[in-house]
C-alpha cells in the first residue's frame, strides 16, 4: 500500500538565513547590500542540504507545504511599537513583560493601544510559553527578507513541475496584535481576525501524512511551536493519528543564536512524544 509522505517546511525565508555576501541583493535605494533582518546561525546550510534533499527524494514527497512569516512594519513584536518609558527607542531582542510596561518601564508609542497591549501580554503570559520579545523588522510583506531562500524555492520550483502539483504556501503573521510563530495559530488568537485562530485545514491535510517531515527555521521558535502545536492538537481532529508519523530533519533546521537551550528541549520533548530524528542524509523513505 502507498503511503503518503510530506514535507512541511517552516519559514524557509531569506530574513532567517545567514547568507554569504554573494547570495545578498543590491538595494536599489541605497548601493549597499541587503542584508537578512534575523539570521540564524547555520540556516544557509540547512536550506542547502534541505534543497538538495527534495532534488533527490523529490519524487517521493506527495506535499509541500511551505510557511511564510508574514509582518508588517507596524507590529507588536518590533521596536517602531516600542518606546521606553522616558521615550527612548527600545532595542531589538528586549523582552517585555505586563509588569514592566505597569511600571512603565515600557509603553506603546500610541497610548492609546496600552489597554490591548496590556490585555494581550496578560494573556500571554497566562500561557507561560513565551516572553514577548521585540524582534528586528523582518519578513515583512513584500520585502526581499520576506522571500523563500533562493535554493530551496528552485528545488520546489523543480518538484513541482515533476510531480504536477503546486507547494502549499500558509501565511501567518499579518496580525500585528499578536505573535504568530506556529502556523497552526497565533500565541494569542484574535476572535476577530480568522488568520489567527486554529488551522484545521492545516492539520487535516497534515494529519493525512503516513510520514511528515518537518525542516525551517528557526528549530527554538517557529519549528518548535509549530510542531508541539500539531502534536498538541491533531489527536483532537484525528484520535488516530500518532506523534510517531514526524520524522524531524535534524540537519535542516537550527536555532536562534542564544536560544541553543530551547532547540535541545524542542528535539528531546519531540522525541519523548514519539516523534522521530533523522537526517537529509539519513532518512530512508
């Protein structure tokens, strides 16, 4: 009996990925290279192997599903929606807590939006899964930075057309009143916005998956929420399914420099629910 087999690549983006000079666009405003807003320290090489990966093992992949971190410049987690609390900019990679912008420690530039700040840091903190941390601009909507890693949207490009089916692209992030790093829902969902609230057409399609390979960047954030929020919620719309269907490509994926502790627990959590750890290299399909 065939089985199904899928890729989900999260967030395979240019922003994320610590691209050499040469692999790094002229802005045509300023002469000067464009550099990635956050780049995780080893992604180029991920996307490298990932994208020679699905040139071997491209006629085997039934799916494609690729996630794209998708912002605006105005966001709650970047620093133009910051100011300190004697109005000074707030740097890049400052967390932020409810108690902090009480204080006034912190405040919205807009003093107007501090009551849904508020609500929202409340709410997720209430979570305990993060901290809201203020991030460099980056994958912002039609941005160089927002685009797929040059390699890895060849490799699909070329899957494409020999399987005849399209990748499916999943967008999130576009609220900017909440942190969205897993594609299945925001931190916070908004009640008013559908782009934030659970993805269960997502997960059925996922959930159909006899083998699910998940790679992306970065494995300490969207990689690790993503994939606990599958775990987490796919038994609930499929009683049948098991963890055991992932197969984390280990070699296609890396953390946040300084968040190397996150990645470790993200892989030994994911391998105590039953998922597995391979390679590009390794895995036999």
């Amino acid at each position: 009996m065939p089985r199904n087999i899928q890729l989900l690549v999260i967030d395979p983006q240019n922003d994320f990925c610590d691209l050499p000079a040469a692999w790094q666009p002229v802005d045509a405003l300023t002469g000067q290279h464009t550099t990635p807003a956050l780049p995780v320290p080893g992604a180029h090489a991920d996307m490298q192997r990932l994208a020679q990966f699905i040139r071997q093992q491209g006629s085997l992949l039934d799916g494609i599903t690729v996630t794209l971190d998708s912002h605006q410049r105005f966001d709650i987690a970047h620093p133009g929606f910051w100011q300190s609390g004697v109005g000074a900019d707030v740097a890049p990679f400052t967390p932020i807590t409810a108690a902090q912008v009480r204080a006034g420690d912190f405040t919205p530039r807009d003093s107007a939006a501090l009551p849904r700040t508020l609500q929202y840091l409340d709410a997720l903190e209430t979570q305990g899964r993060y901290t809201l941390m203020v991030w460099p601009v980056h994958c912002e909507l039609g941005s160089w930075g927002h685009g797929v890693h040059a390699d890895v949207l060849a490799a699909c490009g070329e899957w494409q057309l020999q399987r005849q089916r399209a990748v499916r692209n999943v967008f999130k992030g576009t609220n900017p009143w909440t942190e969205h790093y897993s594609a299945i829902e925001a931190e916070v969902p908004d009640a008013a916005d559908d782009s934030t609230a659970l993805n269960t057409a997502l997960l059925r399609q996922l959930g159909q998956a006899d083998v699910l390979l998940i790679a992306g960047e970065a494995s300490s954030h969207c990689v690790r929420s993503t994939t606990e929020h599958i775990v987490q919620h796919l038994p609930r719309l499929l009683p049948l399914w098991q963890a055991s269907s992932i197969v984390l490509l280990a070699d296609g994926m890396s953390p946040v420099g300084g968040f190397e502790a996150q990645h470790q627990a993200f892989l030994d959590g994911m391998r105590a629910a039953g998922a597995q750890l391979s390679t590009t290299s390794q895995i036999s399909l």
